[in-house]
C-alpha cells in the first residue's frame, strides 16, 4: 500500500482520466468525424481512445499522467507521447484542472487523435498532426470558442468548411486544397518541419 500522498495522486489521476473519457464521449467530440489521408474519425474512434484511457472493453491501458516540467521544457501545453526507451506510451496532460477550460480541452482532444492513431499502429506523420490540429479547431467550434494559437486562422477556416459539410454520423471527406492549407500551417511551425521532413 503506497502513502497518503501517492493515494491521494493516483485518486486524482483517476478522476483526469474519468473526465477525459468523459469528454471523449461528449457530443461536442462525438460529432467531430471527417476522413483525410487514411485518418478515418467516426464517433466510435473517440469512444476507442475514451476506453484505452481507462482500460477497459479490451482496449491496452494508457495512462494519463501531470508533467507541467516536461511539457514547459517541450514547449507543450500536452503531449502524446509513443512508446521509446523502455517507456510504455502515455498521454502528458499540463494539471489536473486541464479539462476545466476550453483550452486544455481542445488539447487534449489534439493528444487523443494521436492516441487513437497509435492504437491503430500508425506512425506520426505531418498529416496526422494536421488532423489533431483539425480535431482541435472542430471542437472550439462545437462548444462556441475561436481558441487555436494566434495566426492559425487556416486551420479555423478549414475546420469551418469542414464541419459546415457534416452530414449525420459519417465522416466528412477534407478535400486535397483543405489538406495542402493545413500542411503548409505545420510547415510554417519550424518544430514540425524538424520532425516531419
């Protein structure tokens, strides 16, 4: 049995990771569904991701953990991070109050969609981080805020065009033109050029 303050740390754990599978099963991300390079969103893969953070419906156990140090060094607000070093994978959130604001919610939603492409073994690509990034904008649409960092008004404007196409419950096709504008955003970060070219 640990101590009262590692009791106490796992209990708050476990109630982050509640409320992020929570809010994976909300309607605001329950209706974020769109295809773009062979990433294929349907409300069933945020259900996947809600059920691998808890562990449970046979989905592999990842955990959540609160790393404000790692995530200032990486100059992250949160981090999916694959498994390397002997290091099983797990998500980096920034508190444990992360998902009270829209902001942290919207990252989280971003850190997700890299899980769930890790659950169906796929490596990171640029592509795939323009969809986090699309997920993300979809979101801030869906609970009525503009919150994308300053100067990413293309990826507004895509998930904007995106969403407005949304037709029931399957996912909504990101034309070639709306893939090219969220890739060249990317491009413009000189972090995701290091790692993606």
């Amino acid at each position: 049995m640990g101590t009262r303050a590692e009791e106490r740390q796992a209990r708050k754990i476990a109630a982050l990771e509640s409320e992020l599978a929570a809010l994976l099963q909300s309607k605001a991300v329950q209706g974020i569904t769109f295809m773009m390079s062979g990433i294929m969103l349907f409300p069933s893969s945020w259900s996947k991701v809600a059920d691998s953070i808890r562990g449970i419906k046979g989905e592999k156990k990842v955990p959540v953990v609160v790393d404000p140090v790692f995530l200032r060094k990486q100059s992250a607000n949160g981090a999916f991070l694959r498994p390397q070093g002997g290091n099983g994978a797990r998500m980096v959130l920034k508190s444990y109050n992360v998902l009270n604001k829209d902001k942290g919610c919207g990252t989280a939603i971003h850190e997700s969609l890299h899980l769930l492409q890790y659950l169906r073994v796929s490596t990171p690509t640029l592509d795939e981080e323009a969809a986090a990034f699309l997920a993300r904008a979809w979101y801030h649409i869906n609970v009525g805020t503009r919150r994308m960092p300053q100067g990413w008004d293309e990826i507004m404007d895509v998930a904007e065009a995106v969403r407005g196409r949304k037709s029931g419950d399957s996912p909504v096709r990101v034309s070639n033109a709306e893939r090219e504008k969220l890739r060249a955003v990317m491009h413009g970060i000189s972090h995701y050029d290091e790692q993606y070219d």
